[in-house]
C-alpha cells in the first residue's frame, strides 16, 4: 500500500500515452471531424441554394406558364375573329357570286329570247312575203324586203 | 472460494489486496523492497489497457474517413466529441495539450476502474494456477497508479501557470491573492494547500471509490454462492455507473485545473 517505484513508472506510462495521444490519435480525428462538419455545412449550404433555385425557377414556370395560357387565349380569338370573318367574306362572295350568275343567267334569257323572237318574226315575215307572193304572183326584190324587215323588227317594241 | 476454504476470511481478503511486488534493486519478487519496489501486476495491466487504448485508437485514427463513418469510427468519435465538448465547456484558451490529455485520463482511466467488473477470483485464481501468488488485478485500487496520474496532472498545472503567467505573476497570485498583499503569508499558505489539495483530491477519491468497490465485490465473494448472486448482480450494476462516472470526474476535474492554470482569476 506504500507509495513506491510504481509511481515513477506509472507517472512515465501515463506521460507517453499522453503524448502519444496528443501527437498521433487527436489531430487525426479532429482534422477528419473537422472535414465532415465543413463538408456537412458546404452541403446544407447547397440544399438551400438549390431549394431557392428551385423556388424560382418554379416562380419562372409559373410566369411562363400564364404568358402561354395568355397568348393561346389571344391566338384562339384571334382565330375566332378571323373565322367569323371569313365566314362572313364568304358569304358576301357567295351573295355577290349567285347575283351575278343569276344576272348573267338572265342576260342569256334575254338573248335567247331576243334571238327566238327575231328569228321568229323573220321566218314569219318570210312566210308571210312567200304568201304574199303567191297572192300577188309575183317576186318581191329581196333586198328591199330585207330592209322592210328589219325596219319591222326595229319597230317592235320590246326588243 | 471453494478451493480455498483452508484460509481464513481475513487472509483471503489480505490476498486480495495484495500486490505482486518486484524488488528491483534485488531483482526478485518478494516483499521488502521498501521505496525499490514495484507493483508489477498495477503496472503491466495499466500498461496494458493504455496500450489497448492507444492502439485502438490509432487504428481508427489511420483509417479515420470524414465520410460515412463506420461502427467502430462511429463509437470512437462518439467518445471523442464527449470529451471535445467538456473541453470546450470548460477550458476557453487554446492548447493543443488539454484535450487529448482528457481523452487520455478518460478512456484510461475507465479501462483500469472497468476491471473492476471482472469477478474478484477470475484472474488472481488463473495467475495462482500459472504460479503467480498474487495478483491485485484493478490498477486504480492501488495508490501508486491513482497517484502516478494525479502527479503527472499536478505537474502540468505548475507547467501551465508559469508558461501563461510567467514567474512574477504567479508569485503574484500566491502572495496577493486572496486577500491583498498585506495578509501575504496567509494568502501564500492557503494557495500551497490548494495547490497541493489537488492532486491529493484526485489520487484519493478515485482511490477510495475504487478500492471500496473492490472490497464489497471480495465480501460478497466471501458469502455463500447463492447469497452472491442478490448482491453482486446490483452492487455490479451500480458499479459500472462508478466506474464511468470516477473517470469522467478525473477528466473533468484536470480539465478545470488546467484551464484555472492558464487564466487569470
């Protein structure tokens, strides 16, 4: 129980671990704990950027987003106006398309119609000049008679 | 005991607290040795367990990742930043000798109290059946060992005062403090048995808590075998809170000391 030579080679022993652990177990240690809270920061540090980043780039989506719900808005009217307006040219043109065909149509009746009705009083005057002449027994000039015709025909209302 | 029921229950507690001696003058085993003595068996399984320590350590330390951790360099760093953090709490300089002078006295420390946990005959009786009489097997019940480390703290301390204040402001301190410079014998005898309180608090209260320890765990050895069990199972488990809880107040407490050593108060 007396204090002895142990103490001396106690004090000793525990001096070298001391050192040992000062020189080649704590800087070791501390240096890699060090890293992994530098490294942990540097992490956490860019979790948050990244989640700012993603905040505003989903701010950005959702601009873009409503731009391009805004322009297709637009673009869809604009195509309904000019849909409308189209519609409505083309009917116009229609309008103006059958008016016209109808007046042609009718331009060609009444030529058709003048043309019957000359060659009607034509072939009756031509009869009637035959039935003159056998009547009369005689021949008409038929230069003369052409003329006569035609004043007739000039005559006739209506033409 | 049941093999040694031909001695008495003194003896058997005399052997238990006895150390194996080695008188080095003489070079031989055997008591007698006075100041020339040294307990072997203190000072090889102290040896033994720092060494332990230390290589454990240093195993972790070489191949230390800052990584993911694995289990092992997971428990050791959970070791390390305990005694970082009680570092940090108490001593506010800048050392590179303070922190793992902790670590140090922490895991020794708790190696040696934790052999405590051993059941008393296990390793005396295989070092008898070897030849070897006696075998005191926790370090820290022997003074020598408690001592040894109080010391060596002791001596860091004077190391650190004169370093941070130089000769003339620790005499400073010694002759002015508490009281002024007029009461400066009295202020002088006070600091010398403060000072000298410190190491002798350390060595004795792990010491006492140790070797009481160590004495009920010979008693209940002493008992009948089914009286041991009520009795060791509980004072084993109480145990294992004491033994961790003498090295961390030896850490604590050399932290303290050394941190006062280097400021002024």
């Amino acid at each position: 129980m007396d204090i002895n030579i142990t103490l001396f080679g106690q004090m000793i022993a525990f001096a070298m671990f001391i050192f040992v652990t000062m020189r080649y177990i704590w800087p070791p240690i501390l240096k890699a704990l060090d890293e992994r809270q530098q490294r942990i920061a540097e992490g956490l540090q860019a979790a948050e950027r990244s989640e700012n980043e993603l905040k505003l780039s989903q701010k950005h989506i959702a601009d873009q987003l409503r731009e391009a719900k805004h322009q297709a808005a637009e673009i869809i009217d604009h195509a309904n106006q000019r849909a409308v307006r189209i519609v409505e040219e083309g009917k116009d043109t229609a309008q103006k398309e059958g008016q016209r065909l109808l007046e042609m149509a009718q331009n060609d009746i009444e030529q058709e119609r003048l043309s019957a009705r000359d060659a009607l009083i034509r072939e009756l005057s031509e009869i009637t000049i035959q039935g003159v002449e056998k009547i009369l027994q005689k021949n008409v000039d038929h230069a003369t008679h052409s003329r006569l015709v035609d004043q007739l025909i000039a005559e006739i209302p209506g033409a | 005991m049941t093999e040694q029921h031909t001695i008495t229950a003194s003896e058997y507690i005399q052997h238990h607290l006895t150390n194996l001696q080695f008188n080095v003058k003489t070079m031989t085993f055997g008591e007698g040795g006075g100041f020339w003595t040294l307990n072997v068996d203190t000072f090889l399984i102290s040896i033994a367990l720092g060494l332990t320590v230390i290589l454990l350590f240093r195993s972790v330390a070489k191949s230390m990742t800052s990584g993911v951790p694995g289990k092992l360099q997971n428990f050791i760093e959970v070791i390390f930043e305990f005694v970082d953090q009680q570092v940090k709490d108490t001593f506010h300089g800048r050392s590179i000798l303070i922190a793992p002078l902790a670590l140090t006295i922490f895991t020794w420390v708790f190696l040696m109290n934790l052999m405590d946990l051993i059941p008393v005959d296990v390793l005396p009786s295989t070092a008898g059946a070897v030849g070897i009489h006696h075998l005191r097997v926790v370090p820290t019940t022997d003074l020598t060992a408690t001592f040894g480390m109080s010391i060596t703290v002791f001596l860091l301390i004077l190391f650190y005062s004169f370093k941070v204040k130089g000769l003339k402001g620790v005499f400073l301190e010694f002759f002015t403090k508490p009281f002024g410079i007029w009461f400066f014998p009295v202020n002088f005898i006070m600091r010398v048995v403060e000072e000298l309180a410190r190491p002798i608090s350390l060595a004795l209260r792990l010491f006492g808590n140790m070797f009481a320890g160590e004495l009920i765990f010979v008693l209940i050895a002493l008992l009948p075998w089914y009286m041991q069990w009520p009795l060791a199972l509980p004072w084993a488990l109480f145990h294992i809170l004491i033994i961790t809880l003498q090295a961390f107040i030896f850490m604590v407490l050399t932290i303290v000391y050394l941190s006062l050593a280097c400021e002024d108060h």
